[in-house]
C-alpha cells in the first residue's frame, strides 16, 4: 500500500466533543511565552493562487513536465492519492481545502521550547470525518502499532514520534512536545487570563499585517537577543565588507528593534514578501551614518533610462564614510585588510588618500546600471556575449576631481596594457571625445589581431571597452564606450533623489533576451557539463528560456522612515502569458 505522508498524521487525533473553541483565535490560544508566530488564514485562497494560475496549462505543457508524470515513482504517488481520496470521499483538493478552511497557524513557545501547529478546518464534522478515515488508514500501514494512546484531563490523545495529536471541535492541535502540547490544550478546556494576543510587541506588528496579507509572522526580537539566539546578529559587526553595505543598517537596529514582522502577498500576478521592524534614527551608531544617512533621510538617486535595461541599482551609501570608520565595523582581521588596500590605492592615486580624497570626493548617491549589449555591424563579436554594465556617481567638485580622474583612468589603461602584453592580450587603443552637451568622453577598445578582426567567436575580453564620462557633477565608469556615451547623454533631473534608500529591479524579459544571445554557447556547455547529447541540450537550455520568460521583473528595496526599517522582495510574473 503506498505510503500517506501529512494526511497520515491526521489519523493520530480523537475528537473532544464536549469543547467548543470555534470563536477563539489562535493568538489567544498561544501562550504569552511565544517567541515567533505565523499565520496563513486563508489557505484555500493560497491554494487557487497556485492550482488555478493562468501559467499553469501553459507549464504542464511543457516536455519535462511531461516526462516527469510518467515516471514509476509518480505513478505510485497518484495511486496513492486516488486511494486516499476514495476513503475520504472527495478529491485531494477539496479535502486539503476542507481540512485548511479556515486557517493555519504556527507557534514557537520559548518558556517550554516547543513548536506547535494549529489547523482550523470547516467545521467539527468534517475534521471528524477526516480523524476517522484517515485512522483507519494508518491501520493498514506496516507499522500499525507506531501510534501510542494516552490520556489527560480525561481527553485521549494520541502520539507518533514524540508528537501529540489532538482535535478539538473543529481544531486540530500538534504539538513537538507533550508539555507544549498540555499547555494548549489547557487553554483550549479552560481559557487564559494573558495570550500572546495580548502581547504589547504583537499588537504593534499585528498593526502592520495587511488586510489581504497571504501569509504573516511575528517574531519577538528582544526575548531572542536576551535569551542568546545568534548572537552574532547583535554583535554590531559584520563579517565582511559586502554584507555591510548590503544590510549593515539592519545590524544596529537589530541591537534595540523589539520585534519584526514578515508578510508575504501573492496574487497571480505577484508574489511580495516584506520585513519589516521598528527603527528610530537615534538607534543608529555614528558609524552606520554611512548606510542611512544623517537623520536616516539618505535615498537612492534617479537614474537615466537606457535601452535594453537589464538591472538597476539604486542606494545610498557614503563609502567614504565605511571607509574610514572600517575599525569599528570590522573585527582585526578585515581591518588589516582595508589598511593594505588603503596603501596601495594611496600609492596608485598618487599620494591621495584613497578614503578620505578619493572616495569623499563622491556623493553617497549611487547608481548601478546593466543593460544588453547589441553587437549589430560590430565585429568582431566575442562568443559569449556579457551585459554591459556602468557606475553613476556625482561629484562634489567637479573642476577638482574631473582631471584627477581623468589622469587615473589614463594611468589604469596604461597599466593594463603593460600587463595585458606581457600574457599575449590584445592592447586597449585610448580615444578622447567631447559631445555636444559638453559631455566628455574618454574611451578604449581592444585593437584586435588580424585573424580576429572580422570573427563572430572572439574572446570574451571584446565584451569590454572601459570608459569613462563627465557631465557636470555626472561621473560614469563603464565596462563599455556605448553605454559611457548613452549614459553621459541621458536625462536626469537635478537633485531628483529616489523614494528609497535601495531600490533594485531586474527585467525578466531582457534576462531572456541576453540568455537567447548566448544559447549556442549554453547548449555546449550543458553537453559538456552533463554528458547530453545536442538534442536533450537543446531541449533544457529552451526549458530555461521559456522559463525565464513567464516572469516579468524582480526587485528589491531597503526602505527606512522614522519609526520602521523594512525590505521589500517582489516578483511580477507575466500572468497574460500564452
């Protein structure tokens, strides 16, 4: 007999007829002692998002899935099902959507370190129904006897594993632990004076939740950080200089924040999911102003439109400022490594110190732009074709610094040259160009060898001709002379900032697009990598296009306010895609 995973568990439960907690919500049953919590209160809503997405006819059309629902293992999986759907008497669906009617809810109990699951069903009639079937089920498993009979408070429960099971009315309680599982069912039988909803932390995040919120979690920071749960998070150190400027503000808030919250909404044109957390500007160490600016009012500039955008980047981060508070930020070890680095980057801008003159001279307003390169009447043409991709940065002064960095750039093509000749590379030829704007440009391209001159297979370093450009206080360093000139040219409104403090956002279709460019070169590689033949290649790399395909954009953004601190994660999916 094929085995019953989740739904076997539900034979492992008795029906206590006598109690009624239909009215009760399950924050008032949870002890005041929770440390996280989770809900998702309308599970067959979730369940339609998923079964009934418009993109589902056009992915179980796909070849692999196909292939997948005719292998021997899924065969016995649906046989299974068809059993167990006959016992109950209704389809997997219906039966997942009765047990779930009226919410999930998840508890993590700090005083007895318990875990406990929360199922309300439709009604106590058919949460019986499923209790009786599905007990009669496991008895036909190999393991009859696994399922241990206990008693309290005159209530027959029920334990496999360590676990207990009991039902109540039309709840169904399991629990990890038969001292978490005791406490709940006290409540359940007799009520309680104090609950987690009662809980001031849990009221201020319950504030938060969304009215058509798919799912939400609450978590209980202070009692986490007293008890000693990853201390590391509240150390106020990172463990390197990329996840400091990624989520370094998150660190300090983490030392004081009383509580967090996790949201997560999906549609079937989205899935979003957003933490968030209080925040107070004063919570910020003087060595974190460098992440949020003074008074947390640090945003994101604007950045120029391109075509072909594939990602864009957009953040406040006063690198000057990281830069040279490192000793605080950074335990010894990476220390010594910005002081090497800060030696010689002092020793290449000529003196300059590199934190203070080179990186102060920026504005903390930065902007990353990638987008698909089109090699149409360009040659040669490298085989793997890479994005190209620019940092947009404004600079205080302008006059000063535009010919410094102007000499530096000059100097690093130099350099690179000289290196470049002694591995037999192809040389950068240097060229300077003024627009009419009054942009300027100072651009390279690799001068290739003759054989390579009209090739569409040259080497992956024809991706790349380094540049840079000044507009005004516009400072661009690109990896190509296309995107520099497109850059320097585009609009931008003056001290337009953005309306958070990160914003980033990839273009699924232009992902798709730069994929395509690159398929024959995939292909190879997947022959190579997994032993396919050209076909079955084909077929996977094609997969991977179609895939990528259905999703319209994702993004990500780090946004701080007076009083909360919060990421957002999206996913748009191409809901209309036939």
């Amino acid at each position: 007999m094929p085995r019953i995973s989740i739904l076997c568990c539900l034979c492992l439960i008795t029906t206590i007829d006598s109690v009624t907690a239909a009215d009760r919500s399950a924050s008032s049953l949870f002890p005041e002692t929770t440390v996280f919590y989770a809900e998702i209160t309308n599970p067959p809503d979730l369940i339609s998002t998923i079964f009934d997405h418009p993109l589902r006819e056009k992915i179980e059309s796909l070849e692999p899935y196909k292939m997948a629902t005719k292998t021997q293992g899924y065969r016995a999986f649906l046989t299974g099902r068809k059993f167990v759907e006959i016992q109950l008497g209704m389809e997997w669906r219906e039966a997942i959507e009765t047990l779930t009617a009226r919410g999930i809810y998840l508890g993590v109990d700090a005083a007895t370190q318990g875990v406990a699951l929360l199922i309300n069903s439709k009604d106590a009639e058919s949460l019986d129904l499923f209790r009786s079937k599905l007990l009669e089920l496991s008895k036909l498993g190999k393991n009859p006897e696994q399922i241990k009979e206990g008693e309290y408070r005159g209530i027959t429960a029920y334990e496999v594993n360590k676990s207990r099971f009991v039902v109540v009315d039309d709840w169904l309680l399991i629990a990890n632990n038969g001292e978490l599982g005791k406490v709940l069912l006290d409540r359940f039988l007799d009520g309680a004076d104090t609950s987690l909803a009662d809980n001031r932390n849990f009221q201020a995040a319950r504030k938060l939740r969304g009215p058509d919120a798919t799912a939400w979690a609450f978590a209980d920071i202070a009692t986490l950080r007293d008890a000693g749960v990853a201390p590391q998070l509240y150390s106020g150190q990172s463990v390197n200089p990329g996840v400091e400027l990624l989520v370094g503000g998150f660190l300090s808030t983490l030392q004081k924040s009383l509580y967090a919250s996790v949201e997560l909404n999906a549609s079937h044109q989205s899935v979003g999911l957003e933490f968030s957390m209080p925040h107070k500007p004063e919570w910020v160490p003087e060595e974190r102003t460098f992440y949020f600016g003074p008074g947390g009012t640090g945003r994101g500039p604007e950045l120029p439109r391109t075509k072909d955008t594939l990602f864009t980047l957009s953040t406040y981060r006063d690198f000057s400022e990281m830069w040279l508070r490192a000793g605080d930020l950074f335990d010894e070890n990476i220390n010594d490594g910005f002081a090497q680095a800060d030696a010689n980057l002092t020793t290449f801008f000529s003196g300059k110190d590199f934190g203070e003159d080179i990186l102060g001279s920026l504005t903390p307003e930065i902007g990353f732009v990638a987008s698909r390169q089109d090699f149409t009447n360009i040659l040669p043409v490298p085989t793997i074709k890479l994005p190209q991709f620019a940092l947009v940065v404004q600079l205080k002064d302008p006059e000063k610094m535009t010919r410094e960095l102007r000499r530096t750039f000059q100097s690093m093509i130099g350099f690179l040259n000289v290196v470049g000749a002694m591995e037999g590379r192809s040389q950068l030829e240097m060229d300077m160009d003024k627009l009419d704007n009054g942009a300027e440009l100072i651009t390279t391209a690799y001068i290739p060898d003759e054989d390579d001159a009209n090739s569409t297979r040259a080497e992956i370093l024809y991706n790349f001709s380094p540049s840079v450009g000044f507009f005004g206080e516009r400072f661009v360093v690109s990896s190509t002379h296309r995107l520099a000139r497109e850059l320097v040219q585009a609009d931008i409104a003056a001290d337009d900032p953005g309306s958070t403090n990160t914003h980033a956002q990839l273009q699924g279709g232009v992902l798709k697009q730069v994929l395509n460019d690159n398929r024959g070169q995939l292909v190879s590689q997947n022959m190579l990598s997994d032993g396919n033949s050209r076909e079955e290649a084909e077929a996977v790399i094609d997969l991977l296009l179609e895939v990528v395909g259905y999703f319209q954009n994702a993004s990500a953004n780090i946004d701080v306010t007076s009083d909360r601190l919060g990421i957002e994660l999206g996913l748009r999916v191409k809901a209309d895609e036939k």
